[in-house]
C-alpha cells in the first residue's frame, strides 16, 4: 500500500494488533511506505508520538480535518484537542 503522505495525515485509524488493540488513534505523519507516527493525545501524546506499522493498523473513513490542517500549515496541536476528537469519535461509532 502506497501511503500518500497529505492524504493520510489527519486519518483517524483504529490498532488492529499490538497492546492498544482496538484503540483509535490519529495519524500525525507517515515515515515512510510501512511506518506511521500516531497518538492517541493520552498514552500517546503529540510530543511522544508512537511509530507503528501500516498493516497493524485499520483506516476508517474519517479524517479529523482540524487537526490535518494544523499539521499541514506546521501549527502547534495540543493533546487534548486529539483526545476530545477521538472519544467525540469513539461515542458516535457506539451509537
């Protein structure tokens, strides 16, 4: 899988293998065709990013558009807007 990188960063992706299983995360930047940076703005926050493999990870539809933008035009992001992003995220796929 060729991983753009504008087109990815932003995406929200749940873990798929690893200790945070089933865990959704946002993609902060892709490294290179395998790896990407994601955070989750709790365990991992921005300043501690987590280096994972592409295929242990499954890409939603959704991408949290506040947060791609910050990160294209290189503007500071903050862990709890993350955090608020992805449980806001985590409660509407409950429902």
């Amino acid at each position: 899988m060729l991983l753009d990188s504008n087109s990815c960063i932003g995406k929200i992706v749940c873990s798929k293998a690893g200790r945070d299983k089933g865990k959704f995360f946002i993609i902060l930047s892709v490294l290179d065709d395998k790896y990407v940076y994601i955070c989750d703005g709790d365990l991992r926050t921005v300043e501690r990013p987590k280096k994972k493999k592409v295929k242990h990870l499954n890409f939603t539809n959704s991408v949290a558009e506040e947060i791609r933008n910050l990160l294209i035009s290189n503007e500071r992001i903050n862990s709890a807007t993350i955090r608020k992003i992805l449980q806001s995220y985590d409660n509407n796929k409950e429902v």
